[in-house]
C-alpha cells in the first residue's frame, strides 16, 4: 500500500511581519492626515519637511474630507435666501486705503463684476457666482486678449509681453464661460480683468483652486458657490515696465455657500513664489488674514458679530462633496 504524502505546508497569509507593516502604513496615512488639517502656521514649523509630509497628507485627506470624515468648516446661521448676483452679502469694500487705493471703479459684466484701479492698472478685487448647473458642458476656444474700450486708461495686452509675468485672470475663463456663454467668456479677457501674475503659480495651483470653485464645490446638491478673488499688493514700485501696471505680491479668494441653513465661507491665500505643486488645500487662511493682506472688508452686509463669526477662524477644507448618509455637511 503507497504511503500518503504530505504536502507543502500552506503559507500563512497574516504573518507578523506583514501585520505590523500595514500598521506601519495606516499609522503614517493617519499623521499625514493629521498633518494635512494643521493651521497653515503649525504646518510651517515642520521647516524642510513641511513639503514632503504635505505630499503624505493628500494622499488621503482630499478623499476624507470630500466624505465629511476628517476637516472643519467655518459656518454662522443664515436662514435668507441668497439675492441673485455675484456679491448677495456685499461687493467688497475698501477698508484701509494704505494698503488698496480706494479709487476703485466697479465694472459690472455678464458673468462677473470687477473692481478696477486706475491708478494701479489693474483689479483690486472680482466677483462670481458660479451655480451649479452648467450652460456649456465645455468653453469654447480662448479669445485674445483685448483692451477694455469702456475704460480709459485700459491696459493693454502687450504691457505683459517680456515682462515675465503671465496675463492672470480674476474672474476665470472656465467657470465663466461654463456658466454664461461664450460672450460672458470673452469678456474674461478683457484687460481690466487680468493682473500680472507668477507662470507657475498661475498653471498650477491657482488653476487647480479655479478647476475645484467650478467643477467640485457647486456639486452633490450644494448649489452655487460665490467667489471673490482679491489681490495683496506689492510694493509701490513694483510694476511692469510698459503701461505701469502694479505686481501683486499675493492672491486671495473668499468662497461662500449657503447649505443646510448655514452661511459657509472659505479663504484661500498664495504668494506670486507658491510652487507649481503647491495644492490648493495647504493654501487655507482666515478672512480677516486674507483682508489685513488685501486692505479689502469682505461680508460687509453681515452684521459685526456674523462677521467675527465667519471671518476669524481659518477653514481646513474644501466643503464635502460626497458626505455619508447621516454626516451631514
């Protein structure tokens, strides 16, 4: 009679090893998350390995926060319907004229009203409302850039060339021309609404930020976002050789929404230096940073202790856009 014979023995698939290395890796995803939702301040403390923890932390906090898992969101009570138009809680005001001139002229478009400076050549700030359902699915072919004929004094499109600096756009190209048409498009590119603005900055991060306010934030029932886009000025000195134009030394955006009975508000500051692969998240600051940087009162329709509310803490995310049955946003 054959003897039997035993088999390999069968390799365990749960070993020590392989335990402690996927503790290992949802320990580090979980510091990375963590460090992804530090006050921008905090973050900087971590000096020459802010940038790499920065890249562990969106490997996951992105995807947590569009659950409504990880993040907070700054928020007061509002039970009003919005009024329709870019700026339904005021056009932003100019709060300290040493920062921002007040000379600022309010040019109202199809898609977007814009705060132009004369004296700087250029936006202070502009307004947009971006709701959620889309006019056209995609933009028709950019325009060229043109002077504003309705404007005195108007740049011109080639003040910019040699100077180094991309024509930047405050109210964007996509979102506008998504949302109003191809004529509201053209206006975008109207020279009363472009400032010099840094080439990585203006192809990376800041392209990304406009991509989320237009095709991420108005989704998944929350309606329609509003964005102010502002600039904090450089020095006095600081412009382009031809046609005088003023170089911002930063620029800011205010997002608000209104959902589940709340006014909800986002700011978000970058340096003309932020790197191409800066992401929008780590960008995060409190309004009244972003208005200290910009000489600009923004919500001045809110009552002072709305404001407080909405504008001393600083956002850690961009608003849910996937929340789980009973989070809630």
């Amino acid at each position: 009679m054959a003897r039997k014979t035993r088999g390999a023995p069968k390799r365990r698939w749960l070993t020590p090893g392989r335990v402690f290395g996927g503790v290992a890796v949802a320990a580090t995803l979980a510091f990375g998350n963590w460090f992804a939702h530090l006050p921008t301040a905090e973050r900087a403390a971590f000096g020459p390995f802010e940038q790499t923890l920065e890249a562990l932390g969106a490997i996951t906090a992105d995807v947590t926060d569009a659950l409504g898992l990880t993040g907070h969101d700054v928020a007061v009570p509002y039970g009003k319907t919005p009024a329709p138009g870019p700026a339904p809680f005021g056009l932003p005001r100019v709060a300290d004229a040493s920062v921002t001139p007040d000379d600022v002229r309010v040019l109202k478009r199809q898609g977007y009203w814009v705060g132009f400076s004369p004296s700087m050549h250029r936006p202070v700030w502009a307004a947009y409302a971006v709701p959620e359902r889309k006019l056209l699915e995609f933009p028709p072919p950019r325009p060229g850039f043109a002077k504003d004929a309705q404007v005195k004094g108007s740049p011109a499109p080639e003040d910019y060339t040699g100077s180094g600096f991309d024509r930047g756009h405050m109210a964007p190209n996509y979102a506008i021309a998504t949302r109003y048409g191809k004529a509201a498009q053209t206006e975008t590119f109207l020279m009363t609404n472009i400032v010099p603005q840094a080439p990585e900055l203006n192809r990376g991060p800041w392209r990304i930020l406009e991509q989320i306010v237009a095709d991420d934030l108005p989704g998944a029932g929350g309606g329609t976002v509003w964005a102010v886009v502002c600039v904090a000025p450089g020095a006095p000195g600081a412009r382009l050789r031809r046609g005088g134009v003023q170089v911002p030394k930063g620029f800011g955006m205010v997002l608000a929404a209104v959902r589940g009975g709340k006014l909800r508000a986002i700011a978000v500051y970058m340096p003309q230096e932020t790197g191409e692969t800066k992401r929008p998240r780590y960008c995060f600051c409190s309004v009244r940073e972003l208005e200290r940087l910009t000489g600009l009162d923004f919500f001045p329709d809110l009552p002072r202790e709305r404001q407080d509310a909405l504008e001393l803490p600083e956002a850690n995310r961009f608003w849910p856009t996937h929340a789980l049955p009973g989070l809630g946003q």
